[in-house]
C-alpha cells in the first residue's frame, strides 16, 4: 500500500528554534515567470494574510545583483487543523 497520501509536512519549530530548517529560501523560480506574472505573484506574497507568514526580502550578492528572498514566520493565528 503507497502511504504518498498519508504523509504529513513536519511541524515548524518556533523562530527561535530553527536547527536545521533554513531560514531564507531563493524565490529564483521569479525569474522564469513572465514579467506581469513576476509582478503579480510578489504583489500576492506581500500582502494580507499571505505577507503575515512569509517574509519576503532581498539579498544582494554583489553591488549589481540581487536575489529576491523569503522566509516563514510564526503564524500569527492558530490555524484550524
């Protein structure tokens, strides 16, 4: 019997307590979407009740180049299971 279905995505620990979960994640993936659809997804990830998980910020590697970031947050509100 495949347990695909019955798998579950593990319980983030508290923001302090990271261990071993990275706190930033690359959100390359932008730079393949067409230039409307770049604007529309970031529009989403930065508004309400999206922005208020993730965070989404910039790390700049060199003085000319930028890669945009995002990292999760503690949930602000008890989410029904």
């Amino acid at each position: 019997m495949d347990n695909a279905g019955s798998r579950r995505q593990p319980d983030l620990p508290d923001s302090g307590k990271m261990g071993v979960y990275p706190r930033n994640f690359p959100l390359s993936g932008l730079a393949e979407l067409e230039p409307e659809w770049q604007d529309e997804v970031i529009e989403i990830i930065t508004r309400p009740p999206v922005n208020q998980i993730l965070k989404v910020s910039v790390y700049a590697p060199s003085v000319t180049d930028t890669v945009p970031i995002a990292s999760v947050d503690k949930f602000p509100i008890p989410i029904a299971a």
